[in-house]
C-alpha cells in the first residue's frame, strides 16, 4: 500500500498556489516500511520549462541530483516526482519522459486546500502507466519512526 502524508499534500496545494498559470513539479520523498511506501514530504522545484510553463514541466539533471542529495540529507528515498495537471492521468508526453522505478503523483486543485490526486508508475515492460491505490494519513515520521500527531 502507498501511505500519502497530508503534510505533503498539504505543501503541493502551497506550490500550485504559489504559481498560478504554471505547472509545478518537484520531487517526492519517502521510504519503504514493511510492505508500505511512505510519501513522506517532497521538495519543490522550478519548473526549468521555460517557454511552456503552463503546459509543460521540465526538471534538470542538475536538480534530480540536487533532490537525491537532499533526500540522502534527510534519511529519506527519492522515490518519484509530481506535477499539476488540469487532468489527473498521464498523457503521452509523460510516458515518453517516465523511468519506471519511479512513483508519479499528479494533482490539481479545487479551491484553496482541496488537493485532487491520482499516483501512477510506469510499466515499461507494456508501455503504459499503472494506476497505484493510496491512502492518506496524519501522522509525522522522525528517522523512519511514526509519531502520532
């Protein structure tokens, strides 16, 4: 099962917000717990697409390396990327940009908190992205230990 933290959820509403008119992206934190996926927390990153902001998301090489130093920091796993999107499903320009050991969330928002997310990972072996079941949960992790907010 994928466990979603709502404090992430909570900061992908702050980045969409925070850039209105433009996709947002950035990359997803996290670590395995049994035979969970903790989403823990994600990092926002500037959209690098300059001339498509607002219909296309680019992240460099320079900051993939930067969010896997970041993670390593935290004690945490890259485990994926975000972006907004008006339609919550990947399109072809994701399946052709995706690596498959990645977790993708893709959300909007409806209103100033409401966050409307699907997760997805891509299936390279049949070309097309699986949908994945989460669940969102209220509780903050400190070296990979649940305390019960």
């Amino acid at each position: 099962m994928i466990k979603v933290n709502s404090t992430l959820l909570n900061s992908l509403a702050e980045h969409f917000h925070s850039k209105e008119n433009e996709i947002v992206c950035g990359a997803i934190l996290g670590f395995n717990s049994g035979s969970d996926l903790i989403l823990d927390s994600v990092i926002n990153l500037e959209n690098e697409n300059y001339e498509l902001r607002n219909s296309r998301y680019l992240i460099s090489p320079a900051q993939y390396e930067s969010a896997e130093n970041s993670a390593a920091e935290k004690g945490l796993n890259l485990l994926g990327f975000y972006h907004s999107s008006g339609i919550i499903e990947p399109g072809e320009y994701d399946k052709k940009h995706a690596l498959p050991e990645f977790v993708y969330l893709l959300f909007n928002c409806s209103g100033r908190h409401k966050v409307n997310f699907t997760l997805w990972k891509f299936n390279s072996d049949k070309d097309f992205f699986e949908f994945l079941d989460a669940e969102v949960f209220n509780e903050v992790f400190y070296n990979q230990a649940a305390v019960a907010v």
